[in-house]
C-alpha cells in the first residue's frame, strides 16, 4: 500500500520537573530534507536521533521538533549575587549619595549578573522520551498510511476515467477511418483525374495504418495495469509511479497526434487532465 509524504505526529511526556512534547510534521519533497529542534541539553543526541528518524520517513521535507516546558517552581538561571554586590559597591563610588533602589537597579542590567547552570542529561528522562519519539514517529506513520488510502482511492478513480475515455476513443476508430477515406476520395474526385484504384487502395492501406492507434491502446492498457498494481506494492514507489505517468503521457499524446477526429481529440485531452490531476498526487507520494 502506498504512504503520503504528507502527515503529522504528537507526543507528550510529563517528568517531573517538566513536561516534554514532540512534534514531527512532513511534506513532500525530492529526499530527504531533515530539519531537528531541540534543547541544547539534548544536542549530543542529535547524530542517533536523525538516523532513527531517516531510518522510519524515508523521505519528505520533514520537521522534527522537542520542546520542554518547565513544570516546576525551581529556574536553572539565577542571580549572580556577588557579582551584583559588587557592581553596587563600584556604583557607590561613583555615586556616593544616590539610593540604594536606584543603584539595585542600575547593577543587575550590568553583564554577567544572571548564571545559567548547565543541565546534564538524565539518561532516565532520555529513555522516557525516547518512547514519546517512537510513538510521535509511528502517529506520523499511521497519518501517512491513511493518506495513501486516499491517494489510492484516487488513483484508482483517475485511472478508471482515462480507461474509459481510451475505450470510447476506440469506438470511435470506425468512423474515424470512414471520415479519413472519404475526405481522400472526394479530393481525388475532385481533382478529375484518373486514378489506379489498386494503387489508391494500396497508398490508402499504408496511409491508415500511419494512423493506427492500437499499439497505443495496448502499451497505454500496460502501463495503467503497471500503475495500479505498483500503487499496492510494499515498497516505497513514488519515484517509479512517476516514472509510469510520464510513459502514459507518451502514449496518449501520440493518440492525439495520430487522431484526426475532433471528437476523439476531444477524448485525448479528457485523458491528459486526468493524467496531469494523477502526476500532482503522484508529487505526495513516498
């Protein structure tokens, strides 16, 4: 069964200290295009954390983010307190007789008057969210599944109407023989000159089968037979699907090229929109 590149996954863990979420969101693209947000404290787990991703998406234009929110009263930044006191005491010198507030105030706008304490992974807390990583890549999985049912759905519908436009086209085929001979007789009628009509039949038979569509009619049946049956593969099949459109594309302008009927030009034309609604799908497809 065929996936969308297209999809969106959601997981949360409460710790704690803090609540984490993850978010994985993907659109289609060429390959892989892997774009990772996280705390600095998780950043010596970016090298693993791609692989898994690449390993599970494949491909697509993909947005991986882990964002924490701090659930309790404790911060990792504080005051630097000797080095605001120290600041007032130089402030006092320059200004000997300002308030104290004021001096407060001026001090802890100084640099340095706020630390951060590194944090260091918990490797504890890293195995929970590795879990809620799992479980936001298979939702996303589960979303790009669903969309393929629907894409399938499509396809299914796209190909069934350039089938059936193809068909009618055929049907068409004896009247567009007799209109083709009878323009030539009527030219060569009035051109009021004696023709061989063996040679006229002979030049006639070689004419049509320039016009024969057949051939096209069977490898453009192929090549929707191949779509289909490569849309329920189990292998990713984007690539190849595309591959097999521009194949039908082939074979139905040369329908149209080889036509020499309005309404079975008209009919060729049905069968490219189809076509072209197919290859905009066929772009989402992993």
């Amino acid at each position: 069964m065929i996936q969308s590149m297209t999809g969106f996954g959601k997981a949360s863990l409460q710790l704690p200290t803090k609540k984490i979420t993850v978010e994985v969101k993907s659109l289609n693209s060429k390959g892989l295009d892997l774009n990772v947000r996280m705390p600095s404290v998780y950043r010596e787990m970016e090298l693993g954390l791609r692989t898994q991703i690449s390993t599970k998406l494949e491909r697509g234009k993909i947005d991986f983010g882990i964002y924490v929110e701090s659930t309790s009263e404790q911060t990792s930044t504080k005051v630097n307190v000797p080095v605001v006191k120290n600041y007032i005491a130089q402030l006092k010198e320059v200004y000997p007789n300002a308030d104290e507030t004021e001096l407060m105030k001026m001090a802890v706008r100084m640099p340095d008057t706020l630390k951060t304490e590194r944090e260091e992974i918990d490797e504890n807390d890293w195995e929970q969210i590795q879990l809620i990583i799992e479980e936001a890549l298979e939702n996303i999985l589960t979303f790009r599944k669903d969309e393929g049912e629907s894409l399938e759905k499509e396809f299914n519908l796209r190909i069934s109407n350039i089938r059936q436009y193809m068909n009618d086209a055929l049907a068409l085929d004896p009247e567009r023989i007799k209109a083709i001979k009878d323009r030539l007789q009527t030219a060569i009628s009035e051109l009021k000159v004696n023709v061989d009509e063996n040679r006229f039949e002979q030049e006639l038979i070689y004419y049509l089968e320039k016009l024969d569509i057949t051939e096209e009619k069977v490898r453009l049946t192929n090549h929707l037979d191949y779509f289909l049956e490569t849309i329920k593969g189990s292998e990713a099949n984007g690539r190849k699907l595309g591959f097999i459109t521009q194949e039908m594309g082939r074979e139905i302008n040369t329908m149209g090229s080889k036509s020499n009927h309005a309404q079975m030009q008209k009919l060729v034309v049905m069968m490219k929109d189809e076509l072209e609604k197919i290859k905009e799908q066929v772009l989402n497809v992993l």
